[in-house]
C-alpha cells in the first residue's frame, strides 16, 4: 500500500456534493454565488476559480446555480444517493436509475 | 473539495456597524409576494424598500418556478366565478380558508398574470406547441390544468418569471436590500402594540445590522418550516420549501403583538419527511403530475375514478367534472387531509387501491406511466408542469433526461405503498409539519391586509388560510397598493433608540463565545423533538403544557449558548430562533382550542369530539404587553361579503397605479 499522508479531519456533512463544478468551463464569475436562496456557496479566494460550496448540506436542489449560469456545462446539480429515483423501459422491462 | 476549515471570511465583516435607511413602504421578504408588493407599492408612488434575506433574482418559496397558476377565475374561458370559486375553496376547506385572499387571488389572477406578461413572462401557446390539446383554447392559446370544462387554472411557463419581477422592480426604483435577514419589527415610542414605523435587519454577508425607518411595513415572508422535522443531512431535496423559510415574519410580528389564527393547524404530509424524493420527481398523479395514467409492477393501470365512483375510460375524462357536478377542484387524489367536499371533489385513483393491492389485484411497485398518454398530455406533464414548477426544470427534467430517462418510452416508478404507506407517501408520525404544503395558519388581516397592527400589512404565504404561489403573487399586489395608500396618509414615526438597541443586542448575542456552546443546528433538532414529542398527532393539556415549559426552557437557558463564527450562521442562528418562536405560538394556539378538529387536522385526547359546534371558529393569538397570550376567536366568514369589501379597494388600487404614473425609466 502506498504511504499518503494521513490527516486527522471531522467528517464531512451529508451531501457533500449537491453541486459539481466543471474547473474547465467554470471561470469563477460568482453567479451561482449571488443567486443561491440558501447562501450555499463561498466566492474562491483564487479569481477565476470556482465557488467553494461551504454548506452543501444546506442546499434545496433547486437547480437555479445550473440554470442561470453563464457557462453551460460549468457546474451541474448533483442528487443525494438515497435521492435517486429508478425508473422501468415499458417496452422491454428494463430497470434505470438515476446515475 | 466541499469542506474547507478556516477559509479567510471573504466579505468585509461589519458587526455593530449600523446601516440606516428611510422608506415610505418597507417590505420584509422579497419572494413572489414581496416582488409584486413592491411593484405595486412602487406604481401607487410611494417609496419603496425591500429586505430579503437571499438574493430578489431566485428568493422565496416560489422563486424557481410555477407552472400552473390556480384558480384565476377572472380569466376569459372560465366558467367559474370568482364569487363560487371563492365559496367553493372556503367551504372545501370547511370555512378554514381565508375569504380575503381567496377572493383577491380568484378575482385578479388572471389580472396579475397578464401584468407578468407585459413584464416578459410566457403566459400563453405563443408558439403553437400544443395546437389541438383539448386543454388549449384557440382563441387566447391559453392552457388550462385540471378541469378542462371550466378552465379555470391557467398553465404557465414561470421558470423565469422570479428573475422578471426583480428586474422590473430595479427598473421602477424599488431599492432592494438583498442578503440582509429581517430581526424586528420597531414600533412607535418602542411600545408594544403600537403602529409600526421600520424594521431591523442583519446583513448575512457582512454583520452589519440594519435600521430601516417606515411608514408602513408588508411581511412577506413564509411560512415556518422545520419545526417538527429537522435533518440537516437528507432534507433538502425533498422538501418544498427550502431552509430559508422559517417564518421570520410570524415571529417578528408575534413579538410586536399581531393577531394569528388557525396556527395549531399542522399535519402529516407527503412533502415534510427527509427521507423523500426529489419534489415532483417521482412518479405520481397529482397537481403538477396530473392526470398521470398509473400502472402496477405488470404494466397493468389503476382505474381512475370521479366523484360518483364512476369508472372513467379516457385521460380526458379525467379532466371533465362528474355527472351533477359543475366544476371540480384539483383532483388526483390527494392523500393530505382534510379530505374535502364530495361536490368538489375531482377524479382520482381508485379509493381502495391498497386493499385490492393487498388481495393480490395489483402488484407493487407503481409507476407513472405518460408513454401510454395522448402527447399532449405527455407533453405537458413532462416538460412543461414538470419543468416550469418550483424545483423542478435543472432537478427532475435536465437532470433526469440526462441520465437516460425518456417519457415516452420510460416509466417513473412510484414509491407509495412500498414503506407500509397509501397512495400519498404519508410520513411518520412525528413527520409533521406546519404547511409545507396546502392552507395554513398566518396573520389575521382585514381587507386592507392589515393586521390589528396599524402599518403592519401581510402578503402571500404568512397570510392566514392561504396558499399558493398565485395567492403569493395577487395578495402581494393588492398588498403593496393598499400600504402605499395608508403611507400617503401618515408621516413618519420617530423610532425609538432603546427598542433598536434592545433588538441589536439580541441579534448579536449568537456571536459571544460560550464554554457550552451549541450550533443552529442542535437548537432546530432541539425544538422540533420536543414538538414531536408534545405537540404532535396526539395533544392534551398535559402535553401541550410540557411543550410551552420545555420550548420556554430552551429560551431561558439554551438561547445564550447559540454560538455563530460568522454571518451566515448568525442568520442560521437568528431563523432557529424564530422557529422557536413559531413553535412557542403553535403550541399556544393547541393549548387554546379545547376540541378535536377533523377540518384542521387536530387531535386533542381530552376534547375528542370533533368540530363542535360551538368550536367552529377562528382561534386568534396574539401576545399582550406584559409576554401574556391573549385568546380571542371571530366566527367562521367573518371576512363578510366578498365584492363589497373587494371591489371598492381594488379599484382604489388600480386607479391610484395608473394616477401615480410611476416610470419604469425612474
């Protein structure tokens, strides 16, 4: 096994990941920050960079970060693993979930 | 990387700096009602401020979307009106539905919407998408939802319309206070009781505290959430409401001395459990997904039934009133008490679907099947209801679409019935909630919207008996002119120095350090255990009376340990506080009504009949000078007769909007 260097840390909230930022799309224009009706979001200390999420277990998934972006593709929502949905090809029987 | 330990704070910090501002109309929650109260207030030519504590462009409960806008019955192909829809919702609800709102929304509905229009919404088939659906008049290209006869629920694009509202009030000079959280409202002479002349705010980026001097102030705030659920972890996808909505504007007018009624109406409810799915993505047959055709686990359909039991044949026969029915309210079968009146009721699903599934006759899971619908209705559900409602274009739609799934091929599972449960995913005991959807309680007001308050108006959600984002939007409007027309007639008040600094005091107290100290979060599960465990689906006066003495306690003893690093979780902290609040008066209002009540979903063990007669009335709440709760009641359509009251005032309102002449150029 490789040696990484081990750190002590709390463990992080749940979701952690509402929200996935695309670094080579996204160019830190802080929209989403603005915008987001739970102040999820933290400008990066690096401009030009993506928002940090600071409170991912605040957010409502309500998608206004992805819809009002400037950038398609920049940033994306990202549904909970207990959050999704399944569903079934009426054809052929086949059983989809939410990836 | 979502965790990040001491990042620099990357705002100015400003706590105890005091920002000061003076307006003739100040408005307390800048959602849709706040939005379109502003508008208004702003066209009758008053000065106008909003303080909302997200950001105007998306805020509020209604900020991402609406996708059908209910009951606008002053719209041309309605064959409803205002007057029997107004009577139709009040006595479907059993008279616990405001008289006042409902008429507002079901006389200037369409009104309003062809106000949004002229702002650039999409109200109507402009692009000829849906030519032909039974739903569509060809005339207008209006859509309509649910009862396709009488026509009288118009479908929407509102995905954009939030983002309108406020680029309209910018234009018009509204000033807005964005990310800057109401804390009190301020009184003349600081006293209690007495006319209202601003309001305090924290801003939640920076800690600067903010004073506002008003002539008349609109809460427009929502409703209180979390206050019987709380989970950080698993609760925002699922839930209506996002965490913001914490009923800052019960709680501020509740400290002032306003009168609130039908507060110990809470429920069980679909939508309040964190352990949900995302709003409106799964499958169903109800408002946004109505008339979904819905099948069993062998593709076989649940018959859909009218009122009468009769079985319906067709998806359009969903959607057409029962034989003896004039007009049917939505319908779809939807599992939240109170059940609602036989004449009004509109098709559903078979009644005893879980006993036949129990026989054998259907075999879980369900799921909504739209593949085997007429397009249009496909069409509609998918992509449009399910698309421009709250929540639900980047969550259900993009996101679902993106992950494969297609509704003419595919079908949403539904989960009901797989945790034990009916049809309407009914949560847990203790998932109760305080109208995370449906008619709640809120402020008494009058025809003027005001509250016993004098300048203290109400808008939208925080309204008693209200609900909707229609109602949001027209009692909004309503609102804005009518405090602008009283602000006409009075000056300002002098605000008084102690109350400010009593208020600054209480704001900040979250950011002195305690060896004991706990975060909002622990307050808000705090408060809703013991809400579930007192004032929960079963009360009597022994419970209730541990629920006053514990939610007292916590404010005695726990309060000073709320601990906040930074503005953002003083905000955090300042709405787990009003929670505690909302909770104190819910608890309040169950003490005070001594009676079962089918009608507002209220359980007391030691008052078990339910709906007396004499118990048939509006309990009213509201706190006396001296931290006392005062009790009153006023009877059943004590609002009195609808288009005496409305008419005049309304057509002040408009007469007084075009006299002003106010200029989006301004």
């Amino acid at each position: 096994m490789d040696t990484q260097p081990v750190y002590a840390t709390p463990n992080p909230p749940t979701p952690g990941r509402p929200i996935i930022f695309d670094p080579n799309f996204c160019h830190g224009c802080n929209v989403c920050v603005t915008i987001c009706p739970e102040d999820v979001f933290l400008p990066s200390p690096t401009k030009g960079s993506p928002p940090i999420i600071l409170h991912p277990e605040e957010c409502w998934y309500c998608g206004v970060c992805v819809d009002d972006c400037n950038r398609q593709g920049a940033l994306r929502l990202n549904h909970p693993l207990q959050q999704r949905v399944r569903w079934k090809r009426k054809a052929t029987g086949e059983h989809f979930r939410m990836r | 990387m979502t965790s990040h330990s001491s990042l620099p704070w990357p705002y100015p910090v400003r706590y105890g700096q005091q920002n000061s501002y003076d307006t003739d109309v100040l408005i307390l929650g800048g959602g849709i009602a706040g939005v379109w109260a502003a508008i208004a207030a702003r066209r009758t030519g008053a000065r106008v401020t909003i303080m909302e504590k997200a950001d105007t462009r998306r805020s509020g409960a209604g900020g991402t979307g609406v996708d059908h806008w209910n009951y606008a019955a002053d719209n041309p192909c309605s064959a409803v009106t205002p007057e029997e829809m107004t009577q139709a919702l009040v006595d479907n609800h059993y008279g616990y539905r405001s008289g006042i709102s409902t008429y507002i929304l079901n006389s200037s509905a369409y009104e309003t919407l062809l106000e949004m229009e002229a702002m650039g919404g999409k109200i109507r088939d402009t692009d000829d998408e849906f030519k032909g659906a039974p739903f569509r008049d060809e005339n207008t290209k209006l859509l309509f939802a649910y009862d396709y006869t009488n026509r009288y629920t118009i479908r929407v694009w509102g995905a954009n319309y939030k983002p309108l509202l406020r680029r309209q009030c910018k234009k018009l000079g509204v000033e807005i206070l964005d990310r800057t959280t109401a804390t009190a409202l301020l009184t003349e002479r600081g006293a209690h009781g007495a006319r209202v002349v601003g309001a305090t705010g924290v801003d939640c980026h920076t800690g600067a505290f903010v004073v506002v001097r008003a002539k008349a102030v609109i809460l427009a705030t929502n409703r209180p959430q979390r206050i019987f659920t709380f989970s950080s972890e698993q609760r925002g996808s699922a839930v209506h409401r996002g965490g913001s909505n914490v009923g800052n504007g019960y709680a501020m007018g509740w400290r002032i001395g306003a009168e609130f009624t039908m507060m110990e109406k809470t429920m069980r409810t679909v939508f309040a459990s964190p352990y949900n799915f995302p709003i409106y993505g799964s499958g169903n047959m109800h408002n946004t997904w109505y008339p979904a055709t819905i099948v069993d686990a062998n593709n076989k359909e649940v018959p859909w039934v009218d009122c009468n039991g009769k079985v319906l044949a067709t998806a359009d026969e969903r959607c057409r009133p029962a034989e003896g029915q004039k007009f049917f309210l939505m319908g779809g079968g939807n599992g939240y008490p109170p059940p609602g009146l036989k004449q009004y009721a509109g098709p559903r699903l078979i009644p005893d679907l879980e006993a036949r599934m129990l026989k054998g006759e259907f075999t879980p899971p369900f799921y909504a099947d739209l593949t085997s619908m007429p397009w249009y209705e496909r069409k509609v559900i998918w992509g449009l209801m399910v698309g421009q409602e709250g929540k639900t274009r980047i969550p259900v739609v993009q996101t679902y679409e993106k992950a494969g799934f297609d509704p003419a091929q595919d079908m949403l599972q539904a989960y009901d019935f797989l945790r034990g449960q009916g049809m309407a995913e009914v949560g847990a005991p203790q998932e109760r909630t305080f109208g995370e959807i449906g008619v709640a309680g809120g402020m008494l007001v009058d025809w003027n919207l005001m509250s016993n308050i004098p300048g203290l108006f109400g808008a939208g959600d925080l309204l008693f008996g209200s609900q909707d984002h229609g109602n949001a939007a027209t009692t909004g409007r309503y609102a804005g002119a009518r405090a602008a027309l009283y602000a006409r007639g009075v000056s300002h008040g002098e605000l008084d120095a102690a109350q400010v600094e009593r208020e600054k005091k209480r704001a900040y107290a979250p950011l002195a350090e305690s060896p004991d100290s706990i975060d909002w979060k622990e307050l808000n599960f705090g408060v809703a255990r013991v809400m579930q465990n007192y004032c929960s689906e079963v009360k009597n006066e022994e419970l209730l009376t541990l629920a006053e003495m514990w939610l007292n306690d916590i404010e005695q003893n726990d309060l000073r340990r709320v601990s906040a690093a930074n503005p953002h979780q003083l905000m955090r902290a300042l709405d787990v506080m009003d929670i505690l609040t909302c909770a104190q008066m819910i608890v309040q209002a169950s003490k005070a009504r001594k009676a079962s009540s089918d009608a507002l979903t209220f359980r007391r063990l030691d008052y078990p009949e339910s709906d007396p007669p004499e118990w048939r009335k509006y309990i009213v709440i509201n706190r006396d000078g001296n931290g006392g709760v005062r009790v009153t009641d006023r009877p059943l359509g004590f609002w009195g007769d609808l288009q005496s009251n409305y008419h005049p005032r309304h057509a002040e309102n408009i007469a007084a909007m075009q006299r002003a002449q106010v200029s989006t150029a301004t």
